[in-house]
C-alpha cells in the first residue's frame, strides 16, 4: 500500500532541499532496498508539485503580458504635416 505525499504546503526552497536529500539517500542505500519505493514515490510527488508550479507562473506570465493595453498603430503622416515638426524662422 501506497500513501500519497502532500507536498503542496512546501516552498519551493524547501521542495529543492527535500529533493536533493532524497537523491543523496537513493545514492546512500543498496540497488536491491525496498526503500526505493516511498524515496522514488515522494519526489514523484515532489516533481509533478515544482512542474505545476512551473506551468502556473508561465500561465500568470502569459496572461499579464495579454492584459496589457497594445499599442495603437502609428499615425499616418499626410502631406500637409511634413513641414510640422520643421522650425518656423
């Protein structure tokens, strides 16, 4: 039986801190150790939480730059004002 990790409540320096740990561990135990299992489960959890996190900044980044007001399209110059921006003597 597999219990899920609720990583949500984690910053995301704490997130990176607990993922490096993990590894070191996965580094520290026998190839044939049944403590892969919840090591292996706990930074799945931890990727899919820091890939969400990802893909909501990306998605407020997005819809920033969309809310923001265009630009409006130069406007044209016609004839009768190419002497405007002249100095008068």
């Amino acid at each position: 039986m597999t219990r899920g990790h609720d990583v949500s409540q984690l910053t995301t320096a704490e997130l990176e801190l607990t993922m490096r740990q993990l590894r070191a561990n996965l580094n520290l135990i026998s190839t044939n150790s049944p403590a892969h299992v919840p090591i292996l489960s706990h930074m799945r959890a931890i990727e899919a939480e820091l890939a969400g996190r990802a893909g909501s900044r990306q998605l407020q980044a997005a819809s920033a730059n969309d809310s923001g007001i265009l630009p409006g399209p130069s406007p044209a110059t016609l004839p009768g004002d190419v002497d405007r921006d002249k100095e008068t003597p």
